[in-house]
C-alpha cells in the first residue's frame, strides 16, 4: 500500500481535499480486516 499523502513532489492537484491545512503526513497505527474485504485503518496525523 502505498504512503496516503502528497506524491513525492508534494504535489495536490488543482483542487486539494485539505486546501488551506497545515502540511502533515500520516502514519498508519492500526488495520484490522473486518469481513474479509473491508478493511478498518487508523491513522495520526503529524506536522511536517
């Protein structure tokens, strides 16, 4: 699975989902698989 942030370049797009938000990354606390399919994943945000 690949890191759920920004690209490489810190690039957003045109229209970013967070505009105006601090920059952070996320770390991956827990997954749980909850019916075989669906997974539950619990992320922190931390301040670059």
């Amino acid at each position: 699975m690949g890191d759920p942030h920004a690209d490489d370049h810190g690039a957003y797009g045109e229209a970013p989902v967070f505009a105006g938000a601090a920059d952070f990354a996320l770390e991956l606390l827990e997954s749980r698989t909850l019916d075989g399919r669906i997974q539950e994943l619990v992320y922190r945000p931390t301040l670059h």
